[in-house]
C-alpha cells in the first residue's frame, strides 16, 4: 500500500519534469569535468545554465545529447531514461540541439539546412519539401534567404537558421549553447524573441546556455556552475547582482 503511493508519487515528480539529470560525473581522459551534478528542466519552463568559460557547460550540454558517455549519474528525458540511447535517438524522441558555434552546413542552401531538420521528427510530414509557415513567423529573414548559401549569411542568421533547424525537428525541449556568443545586440533581440514565442506557441520546454544577462533574465529558473559543480540555483526573480557577477561575464 505504502510502496504504490511512493510509486505513484514518483511518477508525479518525474511526470512535471522534461529533464532530470542527476548525479552526473564526466571526464575528458581522466580530468574530472562535471562533478555530481543535479539539473531538471520542469515542462513548459525555460531554464538557464550561467557559469564562467571553461567550467564544464557544454560538456553537461554534450552528455544530455549523448556525445559524452558520463562515468555515472542518471537523465532522464519525460520520464524516461536515455543514458542508453543514441545522440540520433534522443533527437527524435524530442531533444532538439544547437550546439556551441551553431554548426550550420555552410555548402547547403538555407532551405536545404531547414530540410535537414526533419530528420529529427519521428513521423516526418509527407511532404517534405515544404517548410511550415511558422519557421518564417519567428524568423522572417530566413524566408529572403531560402536559395542562398548557408555560410554566406552573418553569424546571427546563421544563429536563427541553426534554431529554425532545431524547431524544424517539433522537439519537446531545445538545447541551446550559447545562442547569442559573438552576435550583434539587435540580433540578440530578436533571437531571444523568437525563443519566448516558440515557448508561448508550443508550450516546449528550454535549457539554455548563456551569457547575455538580458537573455538570462527570460529564464524561469536558473543554474550556476562553477568548476564543474552547481553552486547555486533558483528563480531568475531571485537572480542577485552577487551570483551575476560571480557567475556571469558581465
Ligand atoms: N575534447 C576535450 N578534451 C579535453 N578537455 C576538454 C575537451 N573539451 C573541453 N575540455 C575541457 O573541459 C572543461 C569544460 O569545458 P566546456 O567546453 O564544457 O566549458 P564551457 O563552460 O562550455 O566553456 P565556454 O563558456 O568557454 O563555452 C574545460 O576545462 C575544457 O578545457
Ligand atoms: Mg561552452
């Protein structure tokens, strides 16, 4: 009796959260880089991991996408564990990635690298050519660009083609590493718009790595990182001006 009303308040706790990291440990060789680490990303939510360069984000970032196998710990994707998973399977059970540097394929054309997108969809529409409406809704410029070449366009289109791809894929929560790293002020608005309205519209859930404090403060939650633990986390609301400078490259 007892067991099955933990049981099921176990299933309550997981069913409120998109992702649960728990208890991570990665190393690179043998240099220690993520130590103990606890992250859950509530449905719905936007959270924001802040920490200084170098202390292990995209490394957590890597291990969530199954590029790096940690020597333990546990994560959990809707409830479900994913450590045995592929990178190509946590994509199309949900995960959709923009890694750090954006990694967009230069040598396609923008709407070829839109395209891509889909491989990350369980159930790719029918008509695969046709790129929805919605993509140009929060990225206008984009629907200009579709013949051109993805490696001529500015960082910062490169950066909302990189996202686009992302959404592309419908996934369940975005991954995003650094989205506004070397980009243009009025870009970074924009990019920070689009992520609040595919939030509003979807009801996806947002991890997101960032500097940017005006991009930071978007967050319902956050978490700071520093040598390669969390040290402190919370409500942005609750986000001092102390843990801003001890945490932010500001
Ligand atoms: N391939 C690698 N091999 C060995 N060590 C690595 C490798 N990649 C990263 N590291 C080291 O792991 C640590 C964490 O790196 P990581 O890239 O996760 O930091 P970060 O917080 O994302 O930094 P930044 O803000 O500069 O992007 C750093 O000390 C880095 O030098
Ligand atoms: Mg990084």
């Amino acid at each position: 009796m007892t067991q099955t009303a933990i049981a099921l308040n176990d299933k309550i706790a997981d069913a409120s959260m998109m992702l649960q990291v728990s208890g991570l440990n990665v190393y690179y060789g043998e240099s220690h880089i993520l130590r103990d680490v606890d992250l859950s990303v509530p449905k719905g939510e936007m959270v924001c991991l802040i920490g200084r360069n170098g202390v292990g984000k995209t490394t957590l970032l890597k291990t969530v996408m199954g590029l790096l196998k940690p020597r333990s710990g546990s994560i959990n994707f809707a409830g479900q564990p994913i450590l045995s998973k592929t990178t190509d399977q946590r994509a199309r059970a949900g995960i959709g990635y923009v890694p750090q540097g954006r990694e967009i394929i230069p040598r396609l054309t923008v709407r070829e690298n839109l395209l891509l997108g889909y491989e990350a969809r369980q159930h790719p529409p029918r008509n695969r050519q046709e790129i929805p409406e919605e993509i140009f809704e929060l990225f206008p410029i984009l629907k200009d660009f579709l013949p051109r070449m993805g490696g001529d366009l500015s960082g910062g289109q490169q950066q909302q083609l990189a996202i686009a791809r992302a959404i592309m894929g419908q996934p369940q929560l975005l991954v995003l590493d650094e989205p506004t790293e070397g980009i243009q002020p009025s870009i970074i608005l924009d990019i920070e718009r689009a992520v609040r309205s595919i939030i509003a519209k979807t009801g996806i859930s947002v991890l997101l790595v960032e500097q940017h404090l005006h991009f930071v403060r978007q967050a319902d939650r956050y978490y700071a990182m520093q040598k390669g633990g969390i040290v402190a986390s919370g409500p942005t609301s609750e986000l001092s001006n102390d843990v801003i400078q001890r945490f932010l490259a500001v």
